[in-house]
C-alpha cells in the first residue's frame, strides 16, 4: 500500500443545532483500497459521507492534499474535482436512457460539437469505459434492461469518469462512496459485485458504506466503526483480522444476545392445522406448479436467488400480483386468481415489506401511521367517527411495546431513523395481529439493535398463532425466524428443508 | 418574562406563516387594500360583495377539493351547476319547489359516473372531466336552446334575513362544516388523506383504493349539486348559457391557495375557506382599481401560478438521501 494516502481528512466536527452528528473524526483513504464504514442509522455515515462530497459542510476540520491544507468541497462537482464521488443506494439510476447517455449525463457539454452532441465520439469513449471496467452490456441497452447488478457497476464507471472529466485527467486518482450498494442485491448478484469492486481497486479507491458484516469481513481492506458520530474502532483487516461479533459489539456498544426462542417441534406445528395452502400454484414467466402448506404458527421460508420467484410468490399471495393456474386456498377458502390486497386482508392475510417509502406515510405522525390498518378499532359503531384519544393511545401502547425512540406518538414519521420508522410499520401489524403475515425483506437496510428488537417482536406475534411467510437474501433471518424453508429454483419448489439444513445447502 | 414564553411566541407566528402561508398573504392584503382604498374597501357595500364573492367560490371548491385530496381533478362542478339548472327549468312546472333536489342527485349520478370511468377504464381525471364538462354545457345549451331561461320561484332562496350578510352566505356555513367534518372526523377522510399521501402506502394497508376514489368523486358530485341549489339563485336564478373559464379557474386558485396541492394528501375543505376567503380579498381589491377586465384576468392567471409554486413547495422534497 502506498503511504500517500489520496483522501485525507481529520477532526471533522459537524452539528444540527445542538447535536453533534459528528465528533472527531477521520478518514484517509489510500491508493487501490477499500475502506468500509460500519455503524447503527444515525451513528454519522451519513453525515460524513455528504461532507466528503459537499453536501454539507463541515464545523470544523482539516482536509489535506497531498500534505497540503485544502479547503473542503463546496459542492459535488467540487468534490469530483477533488476526485471524490458518490453512488447513492437508490434512485441514481435513469431507467430509460440507453447506457452511453447514462454514462455521460450531466458532462454532455464536453461532447458538443457543431452539429449538436458528437454521439459516435461518445459512443466510443463509453465503449472504451465499458471494456476498461468489464461490464459487460451494449452501450446502447436501455438502463432498465440490465440487471441490478450491472446498474450498480455502470454507476460506478460514471462515478470514475465524472471525475476524470472535471479534472480532465485519464488516469486521475479517485475515491469512490458506495451507499450499501448491495442492499437491493440477491446474494448472487451481491457476490459478482464484491468482486467486480476488488477487481476495481486498480483504477479507483472505495469507500463502502454497508450494515451487512460479512461484506466487510471478506471484502474490505480496513474499516472504522462510527457510534454517535465518533470513529469508535478502526481495524486493518490485513493485520488485525476482527470477528463478526467483535465488529457488531462495536456497532451496538453492548453484545446483542445471539440467541432466540427456538422453533417448535414439527409435529407439534403439522398437528395445529392448515392456514394456507396452495396447489400447483402458477405465475406464467415468475413460478410453476409451487405446492406447499403453511401451517399454524408457523413460518415457512422461501429460499432462492432473485429470478428464482420467490418475491412474486409472496406478492401474489399477498393480492399485489395475480396468478395464473392452480389454486390457493386461505383457511381451506379458495381464492381467485386476481385479488387485491384489501381482500387478502379481510381473509385475514397481512403483508409488509423491509420497503418503508411504499408502507409508511411519511409526512404523518406515528399515531395515523399505526391507525390507518386499525382503523376499525378506533372508530364508533355507526358513522365511523374518530376517537383520536383511542388512536394516541394505541399509539402509544406500540412506541412503548417496541420501544421506538421518538419524542411523542406525534412525530412525523419522516424525522425517525430507518430503525425506527422499520418499528412502525412493524408496530401496525403487531396492533393488527392478522392470521398471517407475509414478510419481505423485513429488516433490509436497517442497523443490528433494531433488527433484534424486530425479530424478537416477530417471533413473539409468530407464539401468539400468527403464521408467516418470509422471503428475504439474509440467512440469517432464515435461521432466526422461519421453522421450514422451501427452496426454489428458476420457479419450481425444489424440495422444503429444516431451518437447521439450510447452511448445508447454501454451501453446497 | 421567562424564557419558555420568549421562545414559544414567535415560534407561534413562524409556525403560522411557515404552514398556512395564505394566512400572512390574507392579512398583507386587506391592510394594503385598506390604505390603497380606505374608504371603499372597508365600506359595508363592498364587504358585502366580498362575502358574496366568497360564497361563490366556496361553493364551487368544496366538491373538487375532496377529489384534490386524492391527487386527482375534478372540473365538472360548473357543468353540474349548469346542466342542473336546465333540469330545473324543465321539471319545475311539472314537480315544483321539490325540483331542487335535481341538483344533489344530478351531481351524484355525475360523480359516480365520472368515478367509475375515472377508475374502471383509467381515464386520467383532468382530460375526463373536462369533457365531461363540456358535454354537459353542450346538453344544457340544447335542452334551453340557447336562451338563458329564467326559472321564477326560487327568490326566497336569497331573501335576506340579516343585514348584510347575504343569505347564501349561511348556508355555505353549514356545507362548509359538512365537508370539514367528514375529512377531519371519519375513516373516510382518514382514507382519502392516505391516498392522496401515499397511494402503494394506502393500498398496501388494505384500503380499496379504486372504491374510495369513486366515493370521492361522488362525494365531490354531491357537494357540488347542494351548492348549486344556493348557486343557482344566488347568480341570477336563469339557465347559465355561456361558459366562462373564470368560473371553472377560480374555485381551483381557491383550493390551490388554500394548501391542498395537485398532488393531493394534505389540505382539505378548511383550508379551502382560508384560500376562498384570500382569492375573494384580492379580487375585490383588483375590482375597486382602475384595471381593464382583461388585466384583471391576465393578474388571475399570475396568481394560479403563484399559488401552485407555492403549494408544491411546502412538501417535503424527497432527495436522495444515504443510509
């Protein structure tokens, strides 16, 4: 490794009001490196990743080039000519422009020619840049086209280039952020990106953001731990190799009790009855003939990559897609093939997802947010009028059950952390208490304390009879959660397993 | 005085200004109004015009804000108001004063059709129900040929019983608090302010969407027939036959203004009577200048897009954010 290292900042001190976001703290990034940074919603990620690319800036702080003092970035394209850029975990991608347009939006001034934009000129520099960082797609596929995967990898490229064209250098220095890249990823696809980004080092720096632990216990070369927005911990994985349990005692400040209420005994499950089944259950293009039995207080877990029909599966049986041939039958009770989910939820079917944008009203407080699925209970016999003081008490029952950090039952949900508004929606359907309940991905991007807190609530709703489905690319929550998993493959149900198998299979 | 109180008044007034910003813009004009006028404006005659201008257009607004609520658009109130009165003129020789009631069931029928299309077939609700509107302007040209029939009958529907203030405006006092307590104190309101906020959100929690936007356009068809029946003779009790966009323009600034957003899910009728009351202010203020009638019109259109800048504005901009 170098001992000059391209990206070199210390004693950043940033406050909101009165609270520090950040405290002290560091980061140097050297040449061909990946730095991950680790620490609960709200520890400073953010904050000092929006400082790095003059979002925010900071207090106080030093910044130095080269062992020179600098002045931090006033802003993005400052940030990129300073050879700093940033790919954000959602919504950088524009799905319908073709991958070259991609490429160059926002720097198309420097293709201008004299009959509008040169396009064969860009068409080639994009070639050139695919090849350089083996993507391997057309330069003129639509971006909505492509993998996930492959999407992350072009705005990664874009990232490299944006800064090649500020600075006007081929072989400029760069570090780029990465925003939990992987968090919309399957495991599959997670991997060929964690190796596509080693195999990047030799053109750029990383620094990787991420909650997942074996991301940064395999892929990093150091990482620093933030809590409350000081750097807590800073390991070289070279020389210092650090367990997952070390990392996340770091996170967390305390030890998280790894250990759960184990599942039932299986025959005791079979004996409690059936509360959905489905037979030959087909999705033309998503899954084919899919039998199973859920059985009371149960969980029954779907396992396989993204394609595999898993998501489209829990959709549909949650009335957000249809299906096509088979038959799904809720409590015995067949269903039709197109039903919405207001339909499933009267036969008793709730559905929530890790997705908080689409479950959580955003600019509402924490008591509408919780009422709106419980509304029945809060309302007189006739006219259905509100009873607020019934609403704020069901509230405030569900803030204090799950313990969700927030002044009053009032607060918009918008001003809550990811943890928190994650507590909420997981709150309303505690309050709800629905026969089933479908579960996607229903701790994505969250930090370890929530998670824990989340299952334990899970699990306890799953005592009380609840049966549930989940579908998520953790196996961890697999283990954690389910009683059976059921493994599928290009749409087929392969075969159902015990939770305790599902490792053998994974690493087969 | 402590520093508790020292700090909650102004954060009272800030608050004030930074949620109901037409509260400030209502205040700003009536005391520039009031010096630029002193005599005419605050004069009894013209305060009267103004609460006759505001009765207008509350009584257009309350019907399409429900719909605006949801983040769709309902323009058809003025065909409802003009199609009802050539209904009216038809069966009052037949049925007599009871005849009034066309207006509410007339605007019913219109707004569950409208729903259904809207709903069933996807219509978007701008293009919709503009047409519909001007079909209904068409039927009601046809049905009174052209002539602006007077309907004799309905006077006592106006008759002034206190000083002042005009009878309509009573009676928009009581639609008003209809409109305001079925969003703000049943499930119903509940159920439009989530799909108008967040309609994945909404249907994700149960709620049949398709149904409840229906039942809003219904609701939003109801409310504009009540407010024909005051409408009708509180514009001259004739058949209106000419179409005047002013008619379908204004009512939206007064929603527009008020704070409910094209987008919908937030706002409501409350809020409609603050950017009624505001829109009526500045139209008087504009009627007592010496400004052309065209001038007037051109300064409207510069409000209309004022207020939608404006309305956009106060939401929350969902930028892209890091974990």
């Amino acid at each position: 490794m170098a001992n000059e290292p391209i990206l070199d900042v210390r004693n950043v001190y940033k406050s909101f009001g009165k609270v520090y976001a950040l405290e002290d703290t560091s980061l140097r990034v050297y040449p061909h490196e990946i730095v991950g940074v680790v620490g609960e919603n709200g520890a400073g990620k953010t904050t000092l990743m929006k400082t790095l690319v003059g979002v925010h800036s900071p207090d106080k702080g030093e910044w130095y080039h080269n062992g020179i003092r600098v002045p931090f970035p006033k802003d993005p394209k400052d940030a990129a000519r300073k050879g700093i850029s940033i790919v954000y975990q959602e919504r950088g991608v524009v799905p319908s422009l073709q991958v070259y347009q991609f490429l160059f939006l926002g720097n198309e001034e420097k293709y201008i020619g004299k009959f509008g934009l040169q396009i064969p000129k860009m068409k080639n520099a994009a070639k050139e840049i695919l090849d350089e960082f083996h993507i391997k797609c057309n330069i003129e596929d639509f971006m909505f086209d492509l993998p996930l995967s492959t999407q992350k990898m072009i705005e990664i490229a874009k990232a490299v280039l944006n800064i090649r064209l500020e600075q006007n250098k081929e072989n400029a220095d760069s570090v780029i952020i990465l925003d939990e890249p992987t968090a919309p990823l399957n495991i599959e696809e997670r991997n060929e990106l964690l190796d596509e980004i080693v195999r990047l080092k030799k053109h750029s720096s990383f620094v990787f953001v991420t909650h997942i632990m074996q991301e940064v216990i395999e892929y990093m070369d150091r990482v620093i731990v933030l809590r409350d927005g000081r750097q807590v911990a800073e390991y070289d994985m070279a020389t210092n190799k650090v367990t997952e349990k070390e990392l996340v005692r770091m996170i967390v400040g305390k030890d998280v009790e790894e250990q759960y209420q184990s599942s039932r005994p299986k025959n005791y499950i079979e004996q409690s009855g059936n509360a959905l089944s489905a037979i030959n259950l087909s999705k033309n293009g998503s899954y084919y003939d899919v039998s199973f039995n859920l059985y009371k207080a149960e969980c029954l877990g779907f396992w396989g990559s993204a394609g595999s029909g898993k998501s489209e599966l829990i959709k549909t049986i949650a009335g957000i897609k249809g299906y096509d041939d088979g038959c799904l039958m809720i409590q015995g009770k067949k269903t039709k093939n197109r039903e919405l989910p207001h339909t499933r939820l009267r036969k008793g079917i709730g559905y929530f997802s890790g997705e908080t944008v689409n479950e959580l009203f955003y600019d509402w407080p924490i008591t509408k947010n919780i009422s709106i699925l419980n509304i029945e209970k809060i309302v007189t016999r006739f006219i259905h009028l509100l009873k607020f003081k019934a609403e704020k008490a069901m509230a405030a029952g569900i803030v204090e059950q799950l313990r969700i950090r927030t002044p009053n039952t009032v607060t918009a949900i918008s001003s809550l952390s990811g943890g928190n508004k994650q507590k909420v929606t997981v709150g309303k359907w505690l309050e709800r208490k629905p026969d089933i309940l479908l579960l996607e991905d229903p701790t994505i991007g969250i930090d370890v304390g929530a998670r824990d807190d989340i299952y334990k609530t899970i699990l306890d709703m799953k005592s009380q009879g609840i049966s549930m489905i989940l579908v998520s690319d953790d196996p961890k929550e697999y283990s954690t959660l389910c009683d059976r998993i059921v493994l599928m493959q290009q749409g087929k149900a392969e075969r159902t397993i015990l939770k305790e198998q599902l490792n053998e299979v994974i690493q087969a | 005085m402590s520093t508790a109180s020292r700090e909650r008044k102004p954060n009272f007034f800030y608050n004030i200004a930074k949620n109901y910003p037409v509260v400030v813009i209502f205040i700003v004009l009536v005391i520039l109004f009031s010096i630029l006028y002193h005599e005419r404006f605050l004069s009894p005659a013209n305060l009267t015009a103004t609460l006759r201008q505001f009765v207008t257009l509350i009584l257009f607004s309350i019907g399409p804000t429900f719909v605006m609520l949801l983040g769709s658009m309902d323009q058809s109130f003025i065909g409802i108001w003009m199609l009802g009165s050539a209904l009216l003129w038809i069966l009052t020789p037949i049925l007599g004063p009871i005849s009034l009631l066309v207006f509410p069931l007339f605007g019913i029928a219109s707004g569950l059709l409208i729903g259904l299309i809207h709903v069933k077939l996807r219509v978007p609700s701008f293009i919709l129900t503009l047409s519909v509107l001007i079909v209904y302007w068409g039927l009601t040209v046809i049905i009174v040929q052209g002539n602006p029939r007077i309907v004799p009958g309905y006077e006592f529907l106006t008759a002034d019983f206190i000083p002042f203030i005009p009878t309509p405006f009573l009676y928009s006092i009581v639609i008003i608090l209809l409109a305001v307590f079925i969003v703000k104190r049943t499930k119903l309101g509940t159920y439009f302010y989530a799909i108008g906020s967040n309609e994945e959100g909404a249907r994700l929690a149960g709620i049949d969407v398709g149904k409840y936007k229906i039942v809003a356009f219904t609701l939003s068809g109801f409310f504009s027939g009540i407010g024909s029946i005051v409408l009708f003779q509180h514009l001259g009790g004739t058949v209106p036959v000419s179409f005047s966009m002013n008619n379908v323009v204004r009512p939206l600034i007064a929603i527009i203004l008020g704070g409910t957003p094209l987008s919908g899910g937030r706002g409501g009728p409350q809020r409609t009577i603050l950017g009624a009351l505001t829109f009526s202010v500045i139209y008087r203020g504009l009627y007592l200048s010496a400004l052309d009638a065209e001038v007037i019109d051109l300064i409207v259109g510069l409000i209309l897009i004022v207020s939608i800048v404006i309305s956009s504005r106060g939401g929350e901009l969902r930028g892209v954010e890091i974990a």
